[in-house]
C-alpha cells in the first residue's frame, strides 16, 4: 500500500506531491533539481511541519488557481516560476505572527473587545488581493498594485487608532513594525524592479498583506 507522501521546502516556500505516475516522477525529479541543496523535509500525514505551512506556500497540484499543476511544475510552462521560487521574507516573518496569534486562539487566550470583529472586517477589505506570480506586469499595473499595498498598509495604520481591544491593537502594532513603510517601497524602484513579471519585493510584501488578511478574517468571525 502506498500512503501519501508530500515534499517541501521551507526555503523556497513549495510543496510537492510525490507520485508514482510519469508526471509526478518528473515533477519528483525537477523538485530534486531545483531544491536538493535547500531545507527539504519529507512530509506524511501527521508530519508536524504540516503546521508550519500556510497560504503563502506553493503547492503543487492543489486546487488553488495559482498554484502550477504537476505538468506545469515539471516542465516549462510555469509561467511564475521565476517569482514564485524567490524567498519572502516579509511573508515569512508575518506568517510567524499569525502562527503565534492563531496559537493564543487554540489556547483559549485571546481576549476579544467589542470592537474587534467590525475593524478586523473593515481592514481586510482593503487586502483582497493576491495576485498570481505569472502574471505579467508594465508601469501602470506595478503602480496599481504599489498603490493598492500602500492602501492596505495605511488602513492597518488607520486601524491602530480605532477603538479595538490591546491584544489585537497589539498585533496590528506589530504587523506594522514588520511590514515595510511606504518609503521603504518607492514605487520607482518597484517599477524598476518589474518585468515581464513583478518585482518579487512587491509580490513579497503582497503574500503578506494575504497572510494578514487571513488572520484579520479569523478575527472578524470571533
Ligand atoms: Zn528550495
């Protein structure tokens, strides 16, 4: 019998299936190409490091639109590889804070205020963006996207101002301080940085206003 078995690598943030089919042995083989020298781990059903892997992975062959199928992860036709193997570093730093926050959750220690849920609700409108690495980009879409995070990121600044409970003022506080400032991302700099696809700092930064999101939305339903 064969049991499922998944391969990841944190470095590089992508999951694979390994499959004993002629796509997923090529797959298998393009993973051992691409990852061999990288932080590898094996991964059955009950593997911890399950847990430490959150939206902002890759994962190969799953149902999720922008992730590459087995075919396209094996061959050429990933048109976001070159952007979506590149590290996140702010996304990896905010996926921690999640990680930690969803962790008082589980524990029963998260205290909610009133105020809470209607902010959490509000901000994570201004996140709903998540743009797939394949996509090609010029000027004007980088300064929309520019535009869009620096929205986001001043709406979380906003936020910090309203009346909400200091366990999540706290996070959002942190959040903040971990994200870049506006100035920390000219947007000449984003534009120079672009094409065919996105700059990976804006594309970065993007991953982590989802991961933000997706706490921000676990929030608003406590
Ligand atoms: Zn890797």
């Amino acid at each position: 019998m064969q049991y499922p078995v998944d391969i990841v690598c944190h470095r590089c943030t992508i999951v694979l299936p390994v499959l004993d089919t002629p796509v997923g042995r090529a797959a298998w083989w393009r993973f051992m190409d691409e990852h061999a020298y990288h932080p590898v781990e094996i991964l059955w059903e009950h593997s911890g490091a399950w847990e430490r892997i959150d939206i902002d992975f890759i994962q190969v062959d799953s149902d999720i639109s922008s992730d590459p199928s087995l075919a396209e992860y094996a061959g050429d036709d990933w048109a976001g590889r070159p952007l979506a193997l590149q590290a996140r570093p702010v996304a990896r730093a905010v996926a921690e804070i999640v990680t930690r926050v969803e962790d008082t959750f589980a524990a029963g220690e998260w205290q909610v205020a009133a105020g809470d849920a209607a902010v959490a609700e509000q901000i994570a409108k201004a996140m709903d963006f998540a743009p797939p690495p394949g996509v090609l980009v010029d000027e004007a879409t980088v300064r929309a996207r520019s535009a869009a995070v620096l929205a986001a990121l001043e709406r979380l600044h906003l936020a910090t101002a309203e009346p909400v409970g200091e366990k999540f003022r706290a996070v959002l506080e942190e959040f903040l301080r971990t994200l870049p400032s506006p100035s920390d991302v000219p947007v000449a700099a984003l534009v120079a940085e672009s094409g065919p696809l996105a700059s990976p700092r804006l594309w970065d930064v993007e991953r982590a206003l989802r991961l933000v999101q997706h706490l921000l939305n676990q929030v608003s339903f406590r």
